[in-house]
C-alpha cells in the first residue's frame, strides 16, 4: 500500500473551480469497527457542489473534503470487523469525504456491492436513487394508479422518478422546459410530458386529470416553477420540494394560499439520522435488486477526470448541468 493519501479539499469557501486543491497526507489506519476504503469512483453532484460555495457554512469545518458517494474496495479492517469485507467492493458512506484515494468508513454501514452491479452502477447508487425511492415509496406512499407530477424531469433523479413509478404503477406527468427528454421520459415510464415552454403548467395538468390536479408532486426546481408546480396538486394531495435549481427559494406563504395539499421540504440527511443500520442495508439491498433485474438503470458517465484535476471536473460539471451523465472522479 502507498504511503500517502491523495485528497481534494477546499479551505475557504468559494466557486469550486477555484478553491478546490489538491493534497497529499498520511493514509490513517482503520479504527475499531472501522474500514478502509481505496476509493474506485466517485460521481460529482450539485449536493457535492453546493457546501463548498458556502451554503451550509454553518455546520461545516474547514478545511473540508468533499463527496457523499462513491464506491471502493476494503484494504484493510479495524478491530471488531470481519476480515471478509477485505477485498470486497462497498460503498463507504456515512463515514469521511470520498474525494480522497483512501475513505476510512463505520464497517456497519458500508454496503457491499455484488458482482451483477458495475463499479459506474454502485458509484451513483446513493443520492439519487436512495432519494427517488425514499420519496416515492415512504413520503409520499404512492399506490398504483396515483398521478404524480415532478418537474426538472429530465435530470438524473427525475429519470430515476421515472422508472420507479414504471414499477410501483404511477401515472407519472413528467414537467420539463423543453422536447429535448420527451421521448426518453416516455420510454422510461412517464404516462405524460409537459413542456412548460409551450403549455400553461396547471391547465395542463387539470386537462390531464379531469380537473382534480395531481396526487402529488415533487419539485425539484424552487422558485416560481416550484410555487406554480405545488398549485397543480389536489387538495388532500402531498407536495414534497428537494432541491432549488433555480437558486430561488419557495414562496410558502403562495403555497398556502394556493393549494390546501400537504407540503414538506426532504432532506436526505435527516432520513439518515433517523434510519437505523436494518432499515438502512436493507433500503440499498432493495435498490441493488432492481439493479441486478434490470428494472432500474442509471445512465453512464459523462466524463472520467482523474481526482487531481477535480477542479476542472467541477467546472465541466456545472458546465454541462443537464446533460445526460455525471462527471466521474477516478
């Protein structure tokens, strides 16, 4: 094994392209119950992006290394934990950044990824699927035949949207800004697609389901997408906002004069702080099963930079933001 570990960090806040650096440090022996990780592949994120502008600059020390997800093989084990895992492929979460060579990580939650499941495959395997599946099947609950309607549908996590309610049933109305994922949502499992650049969002919706709006909805935009999204919902309907493309927060004091539906905001953090470790492998063993049947697939990378150059790879990502595929770190 190498001596040092190569990292990525940030040590002020700023745009990623100019304050991410590079770095070299001793590579820190597991603790008990610990694993260490040498990292294969890491997707790069908006969630991976946003923290080093400042947004949360409140619960972060610096400096910071970035990345939720990834997915790498066990070298070595801290005390209490099976030498099995040595060798095997895991995703290393809820443990230190993953933009670093080696990712020491609680052995209890690291997840064991099979054979059937590509390295590309289990390194974006976390925050949006484990997000789309939350949603759909624990926020929301929905049944078969429910009508959904998400908007920013063509993103990497409303293609995900798009499988899942193939699978569970849902009438999915997928909402974008232009033709250019039309076809790809509908072969995905999208019932519908509405162009907001040439339809009137809830007249459409309304026309699309006799008048009574959507079961539900998911935002993903904020701002006045987000606002006008959370009108289309019926009102014993459930509305759930996640994200905030757009950089423009949500007015909720519209929301409440325009829809009587049940409105929330999720966060993928807060679920794991509740969920135990069961609840947590079991949730990634259901994912990874619709993996291995095909059911859900996730779109290739985009491009391939080599971690040293994870500022140019943040660029090309920001860049390129709604292109199919993700930026990788190797």
């Amino acid at each position: 094994m190498c001596v040092d570990n190569e990292y990525i960090a940030f040590h002020e806040f700023g745009r990623p392209e100019d304050v991410l650096k590079a770095g070299r440090k001793p590579i820190a022996a597991p603790g008990p119950g610990e694993v260490l990780v040498r990292m294969i592949a890491r997707p790069i994120n908006p969630s991976d992006l946003i923290p080093v502008g400042g947004a949360y600059s409140h619960r972060i020390t610096l400096p910071c290394i970035p990345g939720y997800e990834g997915v790498g093989i066990v070298e070595d084990a801290g005390q209490g934990v099976s030498r099995e895992l040595l060798g095997r492929r895991v995703l290393p979460l809820r443990g230190e950044g993953t933009w670093q060579q080696f990712v020491r990580a609680p052995a209890q939650w690291a997840v064991v990824i099979p054979d059937g499941v590509t390295d590309d495959e289990a390194a974006q395997l976390y925050i949006n699927p484990m997000t789309a599946w939350l949603i759909c099947r624990e926020i929301l609950g929905l049944k078969p035949g429910a009508v959904l309607a998400v908007n920013a549908c063509g993103s990497a996590l409303g293609r995900i949207i798009a499988q899942l309610c193939r699978i569970l049933g849902v009438r999915l109305i997928a909402v974008t800004r232009n033709d250019r994922h039309t076809q790809e949502l509908l072969g995905l499992g999208a019932a519908s697609v509405i162009n907001t650049e040439e339809i009137s969002l809830r007249p459409a919706i309304l026309e699309l389901t006799g008048g009574w709006g959507a079961d539900a909805a998911v935002d993903m935009i904020g701002g006045r997408p987000g606002t006008e999204l959370a009108r289309c919902v019926r009102g014993d309907g459930n509305y759930v906002t996640l994200g905030l493309l757009s950089g423009v927060p949500l007015d909720w004091a519209e929301i409440r004069r325009g829809t009587a539906a049940r409105a929330t905001m999720f966060h993928l953090r807060h679920w794991n702080q509740a969920a135990g470790i069961q609840v947590w492998q079991d949730t990634f063993r259901e994912l990874i099963s619709l993996i291995l049947m095909k059911e859900l697939e996730l779109q290739p990378p985009r491009a391939r930079f080599e971690l040293q150059r994870a500022a140019e790879a943040a660029r090309a990502a920001k860049v390129s933001r709604g292109a199919p595929g993700k930026c990788f770190l190797m």
